[in-house]
C-alpha cells in the first residue's frame, strides 16, 4: 500500500501534463491581466489590489521570464492538483483522491493556467495538517492560500474550529495559527495599512457581473440570489446549448458527507463547513463551475465515508466520461493560436476585436491587444465602427495592425465586415486563420 501515493501522483501528473500539451494555448481569459501583473510587480507597480491578492502575479513574475506566462501558469495549476490529490490521499484516501482526480472541473483547471487550482490545494493541505502536523503550519498553509484567492481565507475558521476541538492546550495552538496566517497573509494586510490598497477585497465588479445589466437589489436580496444561483450551478450544471443536469457524482459525495456526519466524523464537519463558508462567499459574487470548486470539491470529497469499493467504481466510471472529453482539442483555440503567434512575430501594438486575442512578448510574459471598442467614436456604438473610421482611428494611435475575430465582427461590429471579405482598400493581410483574420493598416 506504500506505493498507492506515489503511483497515484504519478497518475495525476501525466495525466495533466498531457492535458496542458492537448491545450497549449490560452483556456482563461483573466489570466492575460494576470501576467500583466505579474510583469508590472517587477516594475513595482500594483502591488495591491481589491480583486486579486499579490501571492499569485508574484509567483507568475518569478517562472514567466524562463518559462513564458502561459507555461508558468499550467505548471502552476499541475503543481497545484498534485498537491491537492497528496492532500486528499493523506486525509481521506486513496480512492478519495482518485475520485477527485476525475472530475471534470478538476481536470479541466488542473491543467489550465490560473488561480483556483493552487488556492483550493493549499486549502486542502491545510485541513490535512490538523492531525498531523504543528498549528503554525496550518495557519501557513491558509495564508498562503489567501494569498492565491481572497476567497481561499474561508478555511481559517473551519481550521480554528479543529484545532479549538482537539485535546491540549487550545490558547497556544489557536495563537500559532493565527499568527502564521496573518504572516503569510502579510502582503496584503502591510500594503494595506500604509495606503497602497484596499484592505478588504472588492466585491463590487463582480456583483454587478452576477446581478446581470439590472439595476442592483438590496445587499440581503443580492446575497440570497448569489446563494441560489451558487446551490443551483453545483447541482445542476450544465453549459448552453446543453440543458442542466442533476449531478450524479455531487448527489454521491453529499450521501457519503451525511454517513460521515452520522459517524461524527470530524473530517466530514470539517468538508461541510468549508463548503457552507464558499457558498455563503459565493453569495456576495457570481458563480460558475471555476468559482465553484471550493464549493463543489468538498462536497464531492464526501465518498471517502462510504464503502472503499463505491469511490473506486464510481472514478473508473466517471473517467471513461470525463477523460475523452478532457482531451478533446478545442479548435477555435487553435486558430487564434495561429494569429497570435503571427501576430506576436511583428513586434508591434496590435488592435483586436475579441479580449481573448495576445502578445507574447520577448521578455516571456504576454499582453493584451488593444480593443476595438477604444475605437469606437463618442457617441456612437460598436456596430457604427467602419473600416475607414478604424484606419483613422489606428494611424492617429499608432496602430498598424487588426486582429479580428470573425464571430465578434458579425456579433459586435458589424460595420468592420467588409474586411472579411477579401482585399479592402487601405488593408493587407497578413496571416489567416479559421475565424480569424490578421491585417495591416496600410498607411
């Protein structure tokens, strides 16, 4: 039994690996501000900020140099999973981490660059320290996760809550894990207090984006729908054009947390809490599959309560479901993957339709092209920007080139749709690729 972990981490890993070499490319769209983050930090710029902490730029600013961002970014989430399946094979078991491994979500940003992945782990890794090792590591280990997502802090009182239970001296206990919390929270709360930022996270970009276009509710009315919305994403999730669907695995995890809370199960408590925390985290903001992790993941944790051999069928199940589909190339990726490394070999500023169109830069971050929409003229909308106005607009900003992302044109400016359609006068292609379309502005 000795070799089921490192079997079991070796399995993850050339799992994901693989994963990550079948999307080489970008899969998150906030991931672009995030290396450009990471690469104003090393200028000494934005050390602070209301939406996102410090922890995570700063490790994409230390791997991107050498690595590229994108590269970092999928080593960072790998690194995370690993970590997250030692955490749960060491707490709840091997076919625990198993079943975890499987699941979709976690296959999906286990390999794909960005937060989540890493906040979820460490807070993983935290609650399977409470009895096996030192109050100071755990409270490292939720600061450090903090400081990969505000979010991530909901693990502190499901961690206090442990430690408060267990036998021996509580003060000392509670004191030390406090105190390495806020030592590994420390950036943010320091920066803070000498006036570099907020001190607590800022909600209200994120409320509006989960509120939709109407006006806002009440904070009570707006928490209780974020609530719903939350509970009804985790059940029963499902992405259009697909219909939602009761989730089967979730339904299997939450008969296994009820066990486990009928046996008085510390660990069991300890899942439902932090799930509880996520969901009522969730509430304040808006919610899909990603957000939904930490919510989702301990819940599904729950078949470590039930008899060793349901998990084990229950994984080699869902992987026969989950893997194909993990693994299926994406080819809308792959094409604006050509346009961007076409794109990025001319070693100008280049204008873009879509937001998930970048640069790689030769320092090894990537950047983000300029919007159209910056040149849309005042008082007019998106669909009026016409070729001619664009060509203005670039030579007055210095642009020479457009990416445009055919989809987008059709949707959002559908004034640019001549350029779609072969030579246009003042414009000359550069690269093409399905859906896309990359273009000189010729002076």
């Amino acid at each position: 039994m000795r070799m089921v972990g490192p079997l079991l981490l070796l399995l993850t890993l050339g799992i994901l690996l693989g994963l990550a070499q079948a999307h080489p490319g970008l899969r998150f769209v906030d991931f672009i501000s995030f290396a450009e983050r990471a690469r104003r930090l090393l200028e000494g710029q934005d050390l602070l900020n209301g939406r996102y902490p410090v922890g995570y730029p700063a490790l994409l600013a230390l791997l991107s140099p050498a690595m590229g961002s994108i590269a970092a970014g999928k080593a960072l989430s790998i690194t995370g999973a690993l970590l997250a399946v030692f955490a749960v094979h060491r707490w709840l078991g091997p076919f625990a981490a198993l079943w975890l491994l499987v699941q979709p979500a976690f296959l999906e940003w286990g390999s794909t660059e960005g937060t989540d992945m890493l906040a979820l782990a460490l807070a993983l890794l935290a609650l399977s320290q409470l009895e096996r090792g030192p109050a100071w590591s755990v409270g490292a280990l939720a600061g450090a996760a903090a400081m990969m997502r505000y979010p991530a802090a909901a693990v502190l009182p499901v961690l206090l809550l442990g430690l408060a239970l267990a036998p021996g001296p509580r003060a000392r206990r509670l004191g030390a894990c406090l105190g390495a919390f806020l030592l590994l929270s420390a950036p943010h709360w320091v920066g803070a207090l000498l006036g570099l930022g907020p001190l607590l996270p800022e909600a209200g970009e994120n409320t509006a984006i989960g509120m939709g276009d109407g006006p806002l509710a009440p904070p009570l009315e707006r928490w209780a729908q974020g609530l719903r919305i939350a509970v009804m994403g985790v059940l029963w999730p499902g992405t259009p054009p697909e219909p939602p669907q009761l989730s089967w695995p979730l339904l299997l995890g939450l008969a296994g947390l009820g066990l486990g809370l009928l046996r008085r199960d510390r660990r069991a408590l300890s899942l439902l809490l932090l799930a509880a925390l996520h969901l009522a985290v969730l509430g304040f903001f808006f919610s899909n599959e990603r957000l939904a992790l930490p919510l989702s993941a301990p819940l599904l944790l729950g078949v470590a309560f039930l008899p060793r051999a349901l998990p084990l069928l229950a994984a080699v199940g869902l992987s026969v479901l989950s893997l194909p589909r993990a693994y299926a190339p994406d080819p809308q990726a792959l094409a604006r993957e050509e346009i961007v490394a076409a794109a990025s070999q001319l070693g100008e500023p280049v204008a873009s339709s879509s937001p998930w169109f970048y640069l790689r830069r030769q320092d090894g971050f990537i950047e983000s092209g300029t919007l159209l929409r910056e040149a849309v003229p005042a008082g007019a909308t998106p669909g009026q920007l016409s070729p001619s106005l664009l060509r203005a607009w670039s030579q007055e900003r210095g642009v020479r080139y457009v990416a445009l992302d055919l989809g987008r044109v059709h949707r959002t400016f559908p004034g640019l749709r001549p350029l779609l359609r072969g030579s246009t006068e003042g414009y000359r292609e550069v690269a093409a690729s399905p859906g896309w379309r990359l273009l000189e502005i010729l002076p």
